[in-house]
C-alpha cells in the first residue's frame, strides 16, 4: 500500500478581501444617514390645507 500526502492550501484568502469590502460599505452607508440624513432628527414641511366646509342637516332620526 502505498503512503499518499494530502496538501490543503488557502484558497488566497479572497473571501475575507470581499468580506472587508462590503463592511466597509456597510460603514459608509450608515455614516451617511447618520451624519448626512439627520440633521437633528427631525424636518418640518410646511403644507397648505384648504379649509373644508360640510353642511350637515340632520334628518329627524
């Protein structure tokens, strides 16, 4: 019988180069909303409403 060896080498480490890569969007992403997206926390906007007129006659029930 004859002895073999098994070699098992890293495939380059390529998963965790992407890995990086998209935590480090993540990051930004969210540094935007946080920074960019809230300026106090809150906006107002004003909006015209006209005002609504109903008449209403009740009828005796």
């Amino acid at each position: 019988m004859a002895d073999r060896e098994t070699i098992v080498t890293g495939g380059g480490g390529s998963g965790g180069i992407i890995a990086g890569i998209l935590l480090v969007a993540f990051v930004v992403i969210v540094a935007y909303f946080v920074f960019f997206n809230g300026n106090g926390g809150s906006r107002t906007v004003d909006v015209d409403v006209p005002a609504v007129k109903v008449d209403v006659v009740p009828d005796g029930q």
